[in-house]
C-alpha cells in the first residue's frame, strides 16, 4: 500500500483545514488509519486514529477538540479536520496504516505502524 497525503497549506490562526490520505497500490481495508505529526526539531506525534474495521477513533488529548478523524469508505479516503488551528499545530503531518490489536499501545506510536505517506505540511501563522 502506498499512500499520499494531501490538503496541507499556511492558514492564519483560528483557521481550518482538511487534510486527506489516499492509497493506491491497495487499500485501507482492514487497517487501522492514522494521522501523526512532526515539528522542527521534535518527535513524530500521534494526533488521531481511525478504525477501518468498527469505525472507532481515538485522539491525542491535544488536539480531540478541534479535530475529527474520518474516513470515505466509497473513495477509500482518510481525512482529517482541523479547526480553530493555533501556531503550535505548524508541522509536516503524516498518515499512516497500520495492523496492530485496537487499543494495543503500540496504536499510538510511529512503530506501530506499516505504511506511511510522504507528509504535507501545515503552516498556521499567528
């Protein structure tokens, strides 16, 4: 499966965003769908995750007010919504494809997952 992201863009704070994810060469079925994040100089960071199979999510805390993880079954699309961004959200954001148990620990790392897309950057200015 690859995958690519897209969506991503400078946007002033208090904006929105949606990013998407799409794969080719396969298919989302059966995966765990999810959506990381990566600022200058610091880790790679879980933001959201969605479940292809039950449709279950899970956020970082951060974040899970102003943002909504979802997928388009029919065009097999992930997105993610961003609202009311703030500066601190500046980062190359990744989405990602994974198999590991719902609810395994590893769900919230970069290691617990397969695939990953090439990243699109948000830039939110203050």
């Amino acid at each position: 499966v690859q995958l690519q992201a897209s969506g991503g863009g400078l946007v002033q704070a208090g904006g929105s965003l949606r990013l998407s994810c799409t794969a080719s060469r396969g298919t989302f079925s059966g995966y765990h769908m999810a959506w990381f994040r990566q600022a200058p100089g610091k880790e790679r960071e879980f933001v959201a995750v969605f479940s292809s199979r039950s449709g279950g999510t899970r956020y970082n805390e951060s974040i899970k007010d102003r943002f909504s993880i979802s997928k388009q079954y029919l065009q097999d699309t992930l997105y993610l919504q961003m609202n009311s961004l703030k500066p601190d959200d500046t980062a190359v954001y990744y989405c990602s494809a994974g198999n590991r148990p719902w609810g395994d620990s590893s769900m919230l790392r970069p290691d617990g997952y397969i695939y990953w897309g090439q990243g699109t950057q948000v830039t939110v200015s203050s």
